[in-house]
C-alpha cells in the first residue's frame, strides 16, 4: 500500500522553499543599490551574489568536516527536523548583521551578513529536500520536490518586489535618489524575526524527527562515476547561469533601458517569476491527476504563475501592460515541456537548446524583444535541476548519498560564474557580457548528450519518466 502525502506536514516544511527564493532573488535588488550608493564596480557589486552563494559551499565543507569528527552523517544525529530548525536560527543571525552594515555604510559587513544566511540555507536545504521524500510515498517524492521548487520560484518573485517597496516605497526616480542604504535595516530585520518565528513553529509542529540511516562514505569513491563529475560540472553551470542572468538585469535596465534601481522589481522579478512558471508545470504530477486533467492542467498552470506574478506587480503600482507579450514565451516553453515527454536526457537537450537561442536573440536584437530574450532564459532553466541531479546519480549505488552532497556543493556556481559575467561587462558592457549564459547553456545541451553515452555504457536505459526537485 502506496503511502499518503502528510499534506499538513508538507504544507509547514515548504515554508523553507519560499524563504530561499525570497532572499535569493533579492539580492538583485540590493545589487544596483549598493553599486549606485557605494560607488562600486559590476564586479564589485556581483560579491554581494559571490558571499550568499559561496556559502553553500563552504557549508557543505563544514558538514563534511563535522561527519567525519563524529563518523557519522550529521543529520542521521540530529534529525532532518532539528536541521532545518537550526538552519533557520543562523540564518537569522546573519540578518542581525545588516544593521551594522547598513548604519556604518560597510560593505564586508553587509557581505558578511548574506554569508552568514546562506549557510544556515545551506543546512535547511540539506535537511529539508530529503524530509520532502519521507513525508509520503517514496514513490511520488521527486514531485512533491517540484511542487517545493514551485513554492521557491513563488519566493523568488514576491521576494524583489517586496524588498524593493520596503526600501524604495514608490516607484519613482526621486524614490531611487533619496533611498539610503539604511533603508535596508528595517526590512532584514523583520526577515530575521520571520525566521525565529518558523524555527519556533518548526519546533512546536507536530512533524517527525526522521533521519536517514546512510554512514558517511569514507574517501571520494563516488568521483570515479563519471556521470557524477559530469553532473558536478552542469550544476555548478546550471545554478550560476541561473543566479547570472538575474543578478546582472539591473545594471542591464540601467544602462539599456535608463530604468534606476525603483523601477527594475518588476523585471527582476518576472526572470524569477519564469522560474515558477517553468516549475509549475513540472508540478502537476504531484496531485496525481488523470491523464487528460494533468494534459490541462500543464499547459493552465504556467499561465496561472505569469497571473500570480501580474497580480503582485498590479497590487505594487506598476504598470504591467508592456508584460502581456511574455505570453508567448510561455507558450513557447510549454510546447518545449510537452515535447520532451518528461525524460530527462530529452528535456535537458530542448531546454539548453532553446536557452542557447533565448540568449542569442538577447544579444542580437535591441528593446524589449531582446530584453524579453534575456528573461526567459528562467523559463528554460526552471525544470534543469531534477535532470540534471537524476542523471548525474544514476547507477551510484551505494555512493548516491556522497554523490548528492558533492551536488549540493557545486552551488558554488551561483557565486563564481555571476562574477565572471559581472567582470566581463565592466570589459566588454554589460549585454554582451550574456555570451557567458550562452556558453553555460552550450555546456549543459552538451552534458545531456554525453551522460546519455555514458550511462548507456554501464547498461544504465533513461527512457522511462524521471522526475525531480528544483534547487
């Protein structure tokens, strides 16, 4: 007998999911803040995605570190429960970190303090994704990991255009050149105080203190698959065109558009938002619909996301009408998504492919066509996570828990490759600095065509449907 999804228990877990895309996003809101009001470099300023980025990383060292202290896996100790509770509490101290930054106008502190709440997400994301799988049948959790992506993206696109209205109020020009950075304490502060609330709501929830009963593998011997070196590579690429293309949209509308830091949310946002729209669509599974239903189902949902994303604009005082043509890209995306058949290998190609064109049609073009371009580049990453991750573990065996957290660890990507792109542009400006995203997407059409090779080599057939969680 299949077990049933705790959907009340699931329901107070996701709330995680929504907080990492809400602080990740925005970030591409402070950047062009602190650029404009520190006097800084793109480069400079993309070291504010660099430090939350960079932490998973480092997070995931530490976790190593302190398995192998202990010759254990340190959350099969303490609970996936009591993970996610103290990744809530370090996050929390990373946004006290704010007010110093913000009242001596320090830059390392302000970076400090995105560090410090990257590694307490580094923690909830290890706990939380495998918590997701145990709270139902095995069978339907990498849906259920879709469904939690989707909650993420929704993150990722109220999480812009709340900071920016927190720290700019209106949408002005005067509102960007009278805003301070000590517009910023006020607001991470209260994001602080959410993050106790729910480690305190986490503790008194009536959800189960599971583990996993996997022993820390001794050495690297899960690196001698070379799907998973392979794999290791696309993720690095794949979270850092992600985290890329966004993090470098504001000084983009700046110099193309002449659009200052109170009026790019909306753009910023719609890149994030494509994220949810891509990852709706892979969702549906989750509430195990009929065939036809789940047929309707995906071509309906992404434009219930893009509705979501219209409405919180609306409700923002901006002005979306010069947003109804993205319909097309989503229309776009959804014809990708029936095509692919849901395999992973077939989906990674379409998607890389028509990332590779988005970006071309970006950098050749001019107005919003290009921009458009560049922002659905979210629609065609949305779904390249779980591919990516389950092709990257096929066949591991035993070493799968090892070759998972070595994944994890390649959320490094997110802090080098925006950095790369953000130097560029200070060389070559900043459109053509996307050839960068092109070339990430090159990569990963690539890594889907060589995976399937070398999969097939050790009698390892992904034609049957494999889905997955989003990042």
């Amino acid at each position: 007998m299949s077990q049933q999804t705790k959907w009340s228990q699931f329901g107070t877990l996701i709330t995680v999911f929504f907080f990492w895309g809400f602080v990740a996003a925005s970030n591409g809101i402070l950047i062009p803040l602190f650029k404009e009001k520190l006097s800084l470099s793109q480069t400079q300023a993309q070291l504010i995605d660099f430090a939350f980025y960079v932490a998973y990383f480092v997070g995931s060292i530490i976790y190593f570190a302190i398995g192998k202290a202990i010759g254990q896996d340190p959350l099969n100790k303490i609970g996936y429960k009591s993970g996610i509770i103290y990744g809530l509490i370090i996050s929390a101290i990373g946004t006290l970190l704010f007010y110093p930054a913000a009242q001596f106008h320090s830059y390392p502190l302000l970076l400090s303090g995105l560090f410090v709440v990257g590694l307490g997400f580094s923690l909830q994301q290890t706990s939380a994704q495998p918590f997701a799988i145990v709270l139902g049948d095995p069978a339907t959790g990498s849906q259920r990991l879709n469904l939690a992506g989707g909650i993420n993206n929704l993150g990722t696109t109220i999480g812009p255009v709340i900071i920016s209205f927190a720290i700019f109020g209106a949408l002005s020009e005067d509102a960007a050149k009278n805003a301070s950075i000590d517009s910023v304490k006020i607001p991470y502060l209260i994001l602080g105080a959410v993050f106790l609330l729910f480690a305190l709501i986490f503790k008194m929830a009536n959800m189960p203190s599971v583990s996993n009963n996997e022993k820390m593998e001794k050495g690297f011997a899960a690196l001698k698959y070379p799907q998973l070196v392979l794999g290791m590579i696309a993720i690095f690429v794949y979270v850092g065109v992600e985290v890329s293309i966004g993090s470098n949209l504001g000084e983009l509308l700046k110099k193309k558009f002449g659009m200052d830091s109170s009026h790019n949310s909306q753009y910023i946002s719609l890149f994030w938002a494509s994220m949810m729209i891509g990852r709706w669509a892979g969702s549906v599974a989750a509430f195990n619909p009929s065939k036809n239903l789940k047929k309707i189902l995906t071509f309906v949902m992404p434009y219930v996301a893009f509705g979501i994303y219209l409405l919180v604009n609306i409700l923002r005082g901006s002005d979306v009408s010069g947003l109804y043509l993205y319909v097309i890209c989503i229309a776009i995306m959804i014809a990708a998504y029936f095509l692919s058949g849901d395999k992973p290998v077939k989906m990674l190609m379409i998607y890389a492919s028509l990332g590779c064109t988005a970006m071309l049609v970006g950098l050749f073009t001019s107005g919003f066509v290009s921009l458009f371009a560049f922002i659905s580049g979210g629609l065609f990453c949305s779904v390249m996570w779980p591919c990516i991750f389950s092709l990257a573990v096929a066949g591991l065996g035993k070493h799968t828990s090892q070759g998972s957290a070595f994944l994890i660890m390649m959320i490094l990507g997110g802090a080098i490759i925006q950095l790369v792109q953000g130097k560029i542009a200070d060389v070559i400006g900043i459109k053509q600095s996307y050839w960068v995203a092109f070339i990430c997407f090159a990569y990963l059409g690539w890594f889907a065509i060589k995976v399937k090779a070398v999969l097939q080599k050790q009698g390892i057939d992904f034609d049957a449907q494999v889905t997955g969680g989003g990042h």
